[in-house]
C-alpha cells in the first residue's frame, strides 16, 4: 500500500502533461485526488492500532533509479541557474552533484545490509491524512480556481498541463518523504519537493516569480547538501552503511546520532523556512493561491518540520537540540511581531506559518515526550486551518482583485458564507478550544521541564509571541465583521470546487478540534510509547469536559448573536456631526463635508518587515554559529553536550 500511494500520484502526474485543458483533465484531476485522498483513509483504517510496520523492496535497481532522479535533479539544478544567471545556485548545484557523486562511490565500496527501505507508524499516519485529505482537496480547488486565474491574469502563459503535473508529483513526493526509511530515498524525494516548489513558484514565468523561485531553489539546495553531508558522514565516518536507516540511526541514541541528526536538522530548518531562511517563503507568495496553500499545509514546510520531530528524541537534553529550538523560539516570536504590521493578507499567512512553525522545531528541539505530542498537535491544526484560511483568500482575491486586509471590510455581508469559514480558519489558530491554542498550552508544559535555563526563556518567548498573534488575528477577524452599511451578498462567491473545497476544510477544522482527545490517544501517544518508555499524562477527564463545554460555547455564541439580532434596530454611526451618506461622510462646523477613514492599527514603526526581519538573522545566524561549535566540539572529542 505505501508503494501505491507513492506510486498513484506519480502516474496521475505523468497524466496531467498528456491530458489537455478541459473537462476531461479536470474530472481526472478531481478522481486523482479522490484516489489519492481515499488510499490515504485506507492505509489509516489498514495500519490503526498496529504500531509500526516495515516494507522491504529488496531491489538494486530501485537504489539505480534513486541515484538517476538525484543525478537528473542536481543537473537540471545546474542547468537552469545557468540560464538565468543565478552563479550561487549553481555553485550550489555543483556541490550537491559532488555530493551525490560521491556517495555513490562510497555506496559501492561497501556492502549494503538487508534491511525494510519503507516504514508506517503513527506519525506517517497523521502525516499521510494531511498529505492526502488536504492535499487533494487543494487539488480539487485548484480546478476551478485556475482557470479563474488565467481568466484574470492574460499576461501568464496557461500552462496548467505542467501545474498539475507539479502538484501531484510534489504529493508523491511527499508520500516517499514520510515512509523513507532508508536516508538515501528518503533524500531523493526531499530534493523532488525543492524542485516542485521551485517550479511552482515560478509559475507565472516573469521576473519577480523567477526571482522568488531562486531564492526558495538556493535555500532549499542548501539544506539538501547539509543532508546529504550527514548520509556522507554515516558511510565515510560511522562506517557503518546500517546506519543509513533510520530506524537504526535512532535506536543508536545521542552518541552516535547526534551529528548527523544536527545536520538533517538544519536542513528541516531551511525548508520549514525559519530564520535565516524565512525569505523564500514570503517570496513564495507570488504563485497562485493554490500552490501557497499546498506548501503552507500539506507539502514543504511540513516536511522541514517533519523530520526535525522525527529526530528529536535524539535532541532531547543536548545544546545541539537547543540550539535548533532556540532558532525555532526566536523566529516564532519575531515572525509574529512582523506579521502584524502587514497589510497583505497572503502575508499575514506566510509569517503566521513561519511563527508557527517556529513554535513546532522549538518542541521538536527539546525532545522530551511532551514536547513531541505538543509539537505534532501544532503539526496538525495549523495544516487545517491554514489551508483554509490560504484558500479562502484565494477566493476573496478573485472578486475583491485586491489581498488587502483593509478591502475585506464588511466581507461578511458581500461574501457571508466565505467570511464565516475565515472566521472559524482564524479562530482555529487563536482562540479556545481550537487546537493550535491546545497545543500552545502543551508546548509551555513541555517548555518547563526543558534544560536550565532554557526553559524560562522558552515560556517567555511563547507568552510574548502568543500575545502577538492574538493583535493581528483579531485585527483581521474585525475587519470581517465590520458592517458600514447593508451591502447585498454575492450569488456566487466563488466556483463550486471552491466551495466545496472550503466547505470540507472547515469541517476538518471543526472535527480535528471535536476529536483531537482521540488523535491524541490513539495515534500520538501510541508513537510516543513507541520512541520513548515514558508517556506524558496531558489530559485528564476534567480536561476533556472543559474543551467539551468550551466548543458547545464556540458553537452557540454565533448562533445566539443571529437569533437575538431579529428585529432590532441598528442604526449608524455617531461621527459628531450630521451623517450625510452611508460612507461615514459628516456634515461638520460651517457646513463642510468631512469624510472618516476606519482602518488598523499596523505600527509598522514597531513592527516593520525590513527591520524585524534583519534581527532575526542576525540572531539566528548567532545562534547556528554556537551550534556549529558545538559540533565541531563533538567531532574532535566525541562527547556529546
């Protein structure tokens, strides 16, 4: 079944470039990602309850195909960095192909043990159900909101053949990411992710998108050679070709692993987008909506964070751990900061997504058992709702024509049905009993038993970042419900497969918020006791009642608010003066006209994107330094710290 699933989305791939613009590729893209979302339920109600299990392929002619797709991926990386004269893309390029050149020398010096290549425990689960319910649904949006895009912007090239082909090669990919057992594939698919998110990102072939595409390509090629630096270290230093499964790598313990671990880790970090690495995701936001929504959800970043959770008990308790979760702590604190004095609400998303996924490498660093359930709930909510909240912008963009906050005033009278799903999308990274405030709670249980004194600063940093993203999600909440004066709702707010699309992410954010205490019990814990001997005791009974009562709440204040509004009078606003019209003009002293102005509060003084930003690197940069010495440390004297 994991060979199928890796396999289904490379086919439907392949269709997507013989098929042409229609009905007939957009029924197949819409059963593709049935398919792919179906195989996905399957392998869950198939695996559930049976801890992990091991695949064997047991074939050299798939390890063949491996090194020609890395052979094929370093090549093309050169090529093209070439033609548009992006000399750092290629350096780095060359060195990748050295890398794999290299390896593949080594590979053949020695002798390969037997052993399982793919795998599936609970965490592949949950990660399989994000890649493949989330993924296909953005799939099934992009139909209708493609042809939507190329409708609007005539100057880009429809070349739907090839972002179709994209999309379901990055899910395939993404698929191979979370079963790779065997480090070597494992690297082939996380170089297939950078090279789809590249091409993705470049979509509308012009200046400004070759240029983002790039900066993603530079810093993603970089994290790919620090991955294959530590494949080189296992067969070159440790000698022992076993440790290139993981399994094995994690069962040696900090001692062996810890070096390698650290590198892998940086490279999650520069594909999880956290300082310094930060840019290429912002810049990203020059693609179509869709792709925005799939490497903010379901692909790429999630995949830089995956696999720092998946190391992470090897973290646990050594400053190579708190270095990484020192960078993941600072950059949720300050991508917060900057996301409230962004105006762009695509923005507000990119550095919502950079923060919060700061706040998961910051548990994943500290390792402990409940950091690791804190950081894969946090792993979960933001997918959901931030592939709504990306969708659901979409939308608004293609009848507003603007991104702004600011025009989505009153978006709840033009646009009723797709403002509340932004609202529940909003109040799923915020409020109570939403996950993403959950798993903030988990993540400042697991911050106090971190090591001296990194814990105080941890739960420091949290208190402040948290009180930041409150200020520019209830900003954007009130700009939804802001009603000047009665606007008629549209009669179509968006395509069908867009609603539909919205419609089913907001009941998963709904539902992953009902039954998150049974996710939680039998799929996250499970993989806890799997890795650890200890199981964290995070939620009582009383718990459970409390977030029960909290989401009956949740439920019935709208619900109240529209039953006790019939038949009220509402009357405008007092301006100080003379209401003229219903656009807040007034009547003033002497008979002037005056007109009011209603907007946020940005304090882009305080919270300025230039000059946060640059902090940031500075002291992330400061702080991968440190980690560096301390692997050098390592190195040379075989202690771990």
């Amino acid at each position: 079944m994991l060979c199928l699933l890796i396999l289904f989305p490379l086919l439907a791939a392949l269709l997507m470039l013989i098929l042409p613009n229609g009905k007939v590729r957009d029924i197949t893209v819409k059963i593709a990602a049935l398919i792919t979302a179906a195989g996905s339920v399957y392998l869950f109600i198939g695996t559930f309850g049976k801890g992990i299990r091991y695949v064997s392929i047991g074939s050299g002619t798939v390890d063949l195909i491996v090194f020609a797709a890395e052979l094929v991926i370093a090549l093309f990386i050169i090529a093209i960095s070439l033609k548009f004269r992006k000399y750092i893309v290629t350096a780095l390029g060359v060195i990748q192909l050295a890398f794999v050149l290299y390896l593949e020398y080594l590979m053949h010096s020695g002798v390969m043990p037997a052993a399982n290549e793919l795998f599936v425990d609970e965490f592949s689960i949950i990660m399989t159900l994000i890649i493949g319910l989330i993924g296909g649904i953005i799939c099934v949006y992009s139909v209708g909101y493609m042809k939507g895009y190329h409708e609007t912007h005539k100057d880009v090239k429809d070349n739907r053949k090839l972002f179709f082909f994209l999309i379901f090669l990055f899910l395939s990919a993404m698929y191979g990411v979370v079963y790779s057992n065997n480090l070597v594939w494992l690297l082939m698919f996380w170089e297939i992710t950078s090279l789809c998110s590249f091409l993705l990102i470049g979509y509308a072939r012009d200046e400004t998108s070759w240029n983002n595409a790039f900066r993603a390509l530079m810093f993603n090629v970089l994290g790919g050679i620090a991955f294959s630096a530590a494949i080189l270290y296992i067969v070159a230093v440790l000698g022992d070709f076993g440790y290139l499964f993981m399994d094995k790598l994690l069962a040696s313990g900090s001692a062996v692993a810890i070096i390698p671990a650290a590198l892998i880790g940086f490279a999650g970090l520069t594909k999880s987008a956290q300082y310094p690495f930060s840019s290429w995701l912002v810049g990203a936001m020059v693609a179509p909506t869709p792709v925005s929504a799939l490497l903010h959800s379901s692909t790429m970043v999630k995949a830089g964070v995956y696999i720092i959770v998946r190391f992470a008990p090897v973290y646990e308790y050594t400053y190579t751990g708190m270095m990484l979760s020192m960078v993941g702590a600072f950059t949720f604190l300050i991508a917060s900061a900057v996301a409230i004095g962004q105006i762009n609400a695509k923005k507000v998303l990119a550095y919502s997504t950079i923060a919060n996924l700061g706040l998961v490498v910051a548990c994943a660093g500290i390792g402990s058992e409940a950091a690791i359930w804190a950081a894969i709930l946090l792993i979960i909510f933001h997918a959901v709702a931030k592939s709504l909240l990306f969708l659901s912008v979409g939308s608004v963009e293609h009848q507003k024509h603007s991104r702004d906050i600011e025009d989505m005033t009153g978006l709840i009278s033009d646009m009723p049905r797709i403002a509340v799903m932004m609202l529940i999308g909003i109040a799923g990274m915020f409020l109570a009993p939403f996950g993403m405030l959950i798993s903030k709670w988990a993540a400042i249980v697991a911050f106090i038993d971190a090591m001296k004194p990194f814990g105080a600063i941890y739960i420091m940093i949290i208190a402040f970042g948290s009180a930041l993203t409150v200020f520019f999600w209830t900003k954007w909440m009130g700009k939804l419900i802001e009603v000047r004066h009665p606007v008629p709702a549209l009669e179509k707010e968006a395509t069908p497969q867009e609603m539909f699309s919205l419609y089913f992410l907001t009941t998963l954010t709904v539902l992953a918020t009902i039954f998150f205490p049974l996710i939680s019990y039998d799929l996250i814990l499970p993989y806890i006791e799997g890795i650890s001997s200890a199981v964290p005791l995070l939620l009582s009974s009383g718990d459970i009642i409390t977030m029960f009562i909290m989401t009956v709440t949740v439920v019935l204040l709208p619900l109240s608010m529209a039953f006790f509004s019939e038949g009220r009078t509402i009357k405008g606003q007092y301006m100080s003066g003379r209401p003229v019209d219903a656009e807040l003009n007034f009547s003033g002293s002497l008979g002037r006209t005056m007109h009011t102005e209603v907007s946020n509060y940005y304090l882009t003084d305080y919270f300025g994107e230039e000059e946060n930003c640059k902090y940031g690197i500075i002291i992330s940069v400061l702080i991968l330094a440190v980690l560096a010495a301390v692997l050098v440390y390592t190195f040379m004297t075989g202690a771990v710290i």
